[in-house]
C-alpha cells in the first residue's frame, strides 16, 4: 500500500498586539485572524504589559503602538536585547516618528489609519522577515553542530597506509 507523503506544517508566527486604544486592538485582531500563519499569543494595553508579554512568550512578532501611558513604544524596544528582538511593526497615528522607529530597526511602520492592502503589504514582508531570520537561526545552530564535531574528531588525519609490496 502506498503512503501518502507527510505535510509538515510550518509553525504559526507568534504574534502580539500592543496598542492602548482598544479599538485598535481589535482592528489588528481582525485583520491577523484572517491569516491561518498567525498565532495572536498575547494583546497588551500598554508599553509595561508588552514588555512583559515579549520577554515571557517570545514572540516572533509584534504590532507596536508608539504613544501608550507609562512606556512608549520606543522604551519598550530599548528594554529587548538585541538578540532575541521579533519583528517589529509599528502601528501609529503619527508620522513625525518615522524616522525614528528606522533608526531603532523597526521593520515596517504602519501609519493610522492605513488600508487592508497596505497592512496585507505589511504583514507579508514581515512573514517573510520572521521567516528569514528563522532559518539564518537554524543555519548558525548547523554550523556551530558541524564546529563542534570537528573539534571532537581525534586522528583526523590517517597516521598509517598500508602497501602491499609482494607478498607482504
């Protein structure tokens, strides 16, 4: 009998929505729902909350509001280390903080209120970029793999040949 051949299905992108404005919480959700990739792990309410939230469940993916009570979006990123920042998307009604959220290595910056196609455009590349970096990620891990085993090789080198000369 023949076996159908396995699906691997890709992981979903874990993602969260940090906004103050509930309204634009749910204007996110409704748009991420209808995108089977995505995994809504987590809705925050502030740069505090998002904080928590990013550290805990290591999102690959965040939808960030600038101007929020207590920490602004931009404190939220300052408080992430390098290694282990998602992607970011800002998501703000103002444009005078563009040029900024580049400079702090924003991936994208949505503008309020913005389109279906343009946040479609959005998340798209974002996906593409979560993509991207998981497999850099898998591609350092099989190379330290590799480094490791040549380190752990003895004799990598033969120390004898054996000829056969006559009958010897």
């Amino acid at each position: 009998a023949r076996h159908p051949a396995p699906q691997f299905m890709s992981p979903r992108i874990k993602t969260i929505i940090v906004d103050d404005e509930p309204l634009a919480r749910q204007t996110l959700r409704i748009l991420l729902d209808a995108d089977s990739d995505i995994d809504i792990v987590s809705e925050c309410a502030n740069g505090t909350e998002a904080v928590d939230a990013i550290h805990t469940l290591s999102p690959d993916l965040v939808f960030l509001d600038i101007q929020m009570p207590e920490l602004d979006g931009f404190d939220v990123l300052a408080s992430l280390d390098d290694g282990t920042t998602p992607v970011i998307v800002f998501v703000t009604a103002f444009d005078a903080y563009a040029l900024k959220a580049f400079e702090v290595h924003a991936f994208d910056y949505l503008l309020k209120p913005f389109t279906d196609a343009r946040f479609a455009t959005a998340l798209a590349q974002a996906k593409l970029e979560v993509e991207h970096r998981e497999v850099r990620a898998l591609s350092e891990r099989l190379l330290a793999l590799l480094a490791e085993r040549e380190r752990e090789r003895p004799n990598r080198f033969l120390t004898r040949v054996l000829v056969k000369s006559a009958s010897r």
